[in-house]
C-alpha cells in the first residue's frame, strides 16, 4: 500500500516509485496518530490532528521515501494499460492512495484504494 508516481519506461523496462504506507484503524490507528503527531489522545479522538480518524482509519507515513520498483509488462491496473493509467492520475498520484502486489519484488498489481 502506498503513494506512487506515474510508472515510467527506462530502457524497454517498467518502473513504479512507491512510497509504502500503513493504513491503519481502530486502537491501532488512534495510538499511532498519538505517537507521530504528538496530540492528545482527546485531540485526536475528534480529529483535530488525525482528520482521516473521523472515518475510522489513519494513514501512517511518517518519511515518505520513494522506492523504484520494476513492473511487469502484464501488470494488472486501476484503468487498463499502463499509458492510460497514467493519464487518468497525472494530476492525482500525490493525493491517492493505491494497493500495490508485488511478486519477486516486481509490480504486478496496480489499484486505486477508496478512501471515504
């Protein structure tokens, strides 16, 4: 799971730059708001850090550090090939979150996780 940029040719090969993240809820969710922003737990009970609590999950990316991994020409997306993927979330890919399957440390699952 992660934030990612648009997949990108570099000599014939497919590459995708995934920040990974933690998608978090319940306790689990509230304790790690607490411990990276530094809020009271009665502050983040009602979102006043944390607003992604208030729909009952929390997004933990505390360094965000991209990663180049290889993807497999087959890989499976969100929109169809690879050209139309990126088109359709070239103005979004730093504000959308997407579930990435990894197989021998190759990309082979690409998709959109909806967020509320």
């Amino acid at each position: 799971m992660g934030y990612i940029k648009p997949i990108t040719n570099n000599n014939g090969k497919l590459y995708l730059n995934i920040d990974k993240v933690d998608l978090l809820n319940g306790e689990e969710a509230i304790n790690r708001a607490i411990q990276e922003t530094g809020c009271a737990k009665e502050k983040i009970n009602y979102g006043g850090c944390a607003t992604s609590l208030n729909n009952g999950f929390y997004i933990s990316n505390p360094v965000k550090t991209y990663v180049d991994y290889e993807v497999l020409n087959n890989v499976i997306t969100t929109k169809g090939s690879v050209t139309d993927f990126n088109s359709y979330y070239k103005d979004n890919f730093n504000n959308t979150l997407f579930s990435i399957t990894l197989e021998n440390n190759k990309v082979v699952s690409v998709k959109e996780v909806y967020l509320p």
